[in-house]
C-alpha cells in the first residue's frame, strides 16, 4: 500500500501536525495511482495537501482605520 507522510508547520513548539495517508484516502486504488504520471501524481498530492493543511489553519485579514 503506497503511503505518503502529510507535515504542517506554523514556526512554533508544538505548532506543527504530521498525518500518514493512503491513496486509498485520496480516492484511487493502487492500480489507478500507479497509471498517474509523476507530474500527475504531485498535482494530487499538492491538492490533497492543501485541501487537507486548511483543516487546522485559520485566519484571514481586515482593514485597519
């Protein structure tokens, strides 16, 4: 089962989150993620990534007078 190591840190102790995934979680089977390209393959990480980071990051930004 081909897994991938999901690492998120903010620049504090105790501020960083690690999760292991599947491509199972991703939503392929082993034999679909073997047909992906390299490129195809970073595309969906990246996406599952970031899809995934937003989950325990918040903020956002306001005009100050």
């Amino acid at each position: 089962m081909t897994s991938y190591k999901l690492t998120l840190s903010i620049g504090y102790v105790n501020g960083n989150r690690e999760e292991e995934i599947t491509v199972e979680d991703m939503g392929y089977t082993e034999e679909e993620w073997d047909e992906l390209t390299p490129e195809e393959k970073d595309l969906k990480l990246e996406a599952h990534w970031t899809d995934w980071s937003n989950n325990y990051i918040e903020g956002g930004w306001e005009k100050e007078d």
